[in-house]
C-alpha cells in the first residue's frame, strides 16, 4: 500500500510493544507471553527491522512521544532500549522535549535497570504497582511484595524526570474505607501521574475461568460507582484530577502519548500485535511473537493487515475516544479530520444533556461527572 497523503506538521506517537512477561497475570487480556528464553539480539534487529517500514509509510512526520508498552518492557536490555531510541530519532526527528514512556514492573531486578533505561533516552516510566497491600499482590499474581514495589516506586522517582504507577481497585470485597486508605497512601508518594483501573473480568482470562465457576465476584455496579465517586473526589482534592476516566495527573503531568490516541491523531505501531493510525489507514502487526518475528524476516516489517477506514468509522472512533477525556470530545475538529460529522444521535444527545449525563461547550460535547461512571452507556445512546 503506497504511504497516505499526510500533515507534515502533525506530531505523530510512536507505540513500541515488547510482548514477553515473566508471567501471565491472571486479570490480564494484553499481548503479553511467557517464554522461558528470548533471542535479544534478534529482537533487537526485528523491531529496528518493523521500526524502519513504518517511518517509510509515514515521510515528513516528527515524534512527539515513542511509548514502550508490553508484556513487560522493563525487560527490554537498555541497549535495546536506546538502539530503537536512535533509530527513531534518526528515520523520524524526535520533537524537542518528546516525551519516552517505558512501562515497567516494580521487581528489583527490573529496578536497577532503571539508570540505565534513563541513560537510554527514557524520561518517563510507568510503574505496575497495581496494589499497596500484599493479600491484593498475591491475589493479582504478582510477582512483587509491597516492599519490593515501594522500593521500585523510589529507585523510578529517582531515575526518571516524570513517574506514573497504576493501582487496580474495585477488587472483590474491597470496602470504600479501605480503598480510601489505599489511596490516600498512594497520593502521598507525591508522584505526577497516578492510572486507577475497576478490576474487570476479561474474556480468555484465569479470572473469567474463576468466575464462570462462581469463584470470583467483583463489587457490583452501585458500589463501584462509589468507590469510582470517592477516587475522583480524592484525586482532585490532592491536585490530581481525573483528565480521562481512568487516569489522574497534575497540570502538565498528563500522559501525551496517551492523548494522541484520546484525541483521534495518528500514532504508528511496532511490535508484535501493536495497532496504529496513519490517517485513513488502520495498521495491526501480527499478534503472537513468533508469526511476527517470520514475518519481519520474510517481508521486513510484521504488518498482518493495512485497513481503509472510511469517513463515518473515523468519526465514530474519534468520538468514543474524544468521549473518555474530560475535555470532551471537539465535533468540529472530528468533521474536519474524519472528512465527515461524528455520528450523534441529536435527539438522544438532547435527552442525555437534560439529564445532566453531558454538557455543551461549543463545539464540544463533554461527559459530565456524573455520566462518566455510565460512560459506555452514554456512549451507546449517543451513537447514531
């Protein structure tokens, strides 16, 4: 497929996925696998290999952040790290003060990588925490104590200019106090940037199994609604509030590669199973390691397929995801880019405005707070 016709001037994200994990969590439904051993230097190769196909199909583009997401990215040798940083920088131009997310576990061994990631390029990381409290670790399957994850949580905020960790609440007999103390704990770390996730059972998962069988039960949809209620009211009273539903940042602090996704721009993916966005075009590499691996060799890049969206599914897209932030979603700039006008159901638009489940601000249209703990809802009803 020849590259599309592009804005030049348009920052573009880079998402590089590193799928390998030392193990499978049992909540996960991410491209992440267990291998007992991996080949880095063909790693290495490969993804410099996928990373020069896709700077080809996007000329003219500068980076504005590269995201190192997995898996377990942490596992990533530095070098490797820094060698992908290079080459990104080289075939794209890295943007002054781009921002270079890596996600990393709290382990001690992937801790003392940290000045070394730093060295590479990396200035920001974000950290798997996931729980301040060794029973909700355990229960997680982790692989991390709370004391090695505190420790992590240091040795980060030491290495890096900017630190996000995520926590995962909502957990089955998780009461609002002790969620509160949880996260006032977590608040008090002083970090920028803090992701909280509702525990959810994901199809293909150890918990799906646990569930089907009656084994596991999470907090139903009014007591989630409270503990979503008082995370956001705990957030904003400590300078942090909500810019998307799940994620929480200081001015500034703000995830801007994330964003890009949030606000419909163009990001390309590297690595096995990774999506991205050139314009019109929806790209998603091959999903498990070793069919991306024989097809990086085979053909230089792991593309699986290469998709023409037309107007009305980029509209769509660009509203379900403009619809998470708390800025809303901006129709005008939709039409614009998408080539035609988001998908809104007007009537039932008006009917959610009365509400109080959305708002107008120009030619935005904002989820208010209390329609974001029904997000999916609304979105459903707004959909044309």
């Amino acid at each position: 497929m020849t590259a599309p016709s592009v804005q030049p001037e348009a920052p573009l994200a880079l998402y590089i996925h590193w799928p390998f994990c030392v193990l499978k969590c049992p909540y996960c439904d991410f491209n992440s696998h267990v291998r007992t051993s991996v080949d880095q230097q063909l790693w290495q190769k490969s993804l410099l290999a996928d990373l020069a196909y896709e700077s080809s199909m996007l000329p003219g583009r500068k980076l504005g952040s590269i995201f190192f997401g997995g898996g377990t990215p942490s596992l990533m040798p530095p070098a490797t790290v820094a060698a992908l940083i290079e080459a990104a920088d080289a075939r794209f131009g890295l943007l002054p003060g781009a921002e270079i997310t890596l996600e990393a576990n709290p382990s001690s061994v992937e801790a003392a990588r940290f000045a070394d990631l730093a060295a590479a390029g990396v200035n920001r990381v974000s950290l798997g925490l996931q729980a301040l409290d060794d029973t909700a670790l355990r229960f997680l399957g982790r692989a991390h104590g709370l004391a090695e994850g505190l420790a992590a949580l240091d040795t980060a905020q030491a290495s890096f200019r900017r630190v996000s960790f995520d926590l995962i609440y909502a957990r089955p007999d998780q009461s609002l106090a002790a969620w509160e103390a949880e996260l006032a704990r977590a608040l008090a770390f002083g970090t920028g940037h803090l992701s909280l996730y509702q525990l959810t059972v994901e199809p293909g998962t150890r918990f799906a199994t646990l569930a089907a069988k009656g084994l596991l039960t999470i907090p139903d949809e009014d007591v989630a609604a409270d503990l979503f209620a008082m995370t956001r009211a705990m957030t904003e009273a400590a300078g942090l509030p909500a810019y998307e539903v799940s994620n929480h940042a200081r001015l500034g602090e703000e995830s801007r590669h994330n964003l890009v996704y949030w606000r419909g721009q163009d990001y390309a993916g590297i690595g096995p199973g990774a999506h991205g966005r050139r314009g019109r075009v929806a790209t998603v590499r091959h999903r498990k390691p070793e069919n991306w691996l024989t097809r990086v060799d085979a053909q230089g890049h792991g593309l699986q397929e290469e998709t023409l969206l037309d107007s009305k599914e980029r509209a769509t897209e660009a509203l379900m995801m403009g619809l998470r932030l708390t800025e809303g979603a901006d129709l005008a700039a939709i039409a614009a880019t998408a080539g035609a006008a988001a998908p809104l159901d007007e009537t039932k638009a008006a009917r959610l405005q009365s509400l109080g489940l959305v708002r107008r601000e120009g030619t935005r249209l904002i989820v208010t707070a209390a329609g974001m703990p029904v997000l999916n809802a609304v979105i459903g009803e707004l959909l044309a």
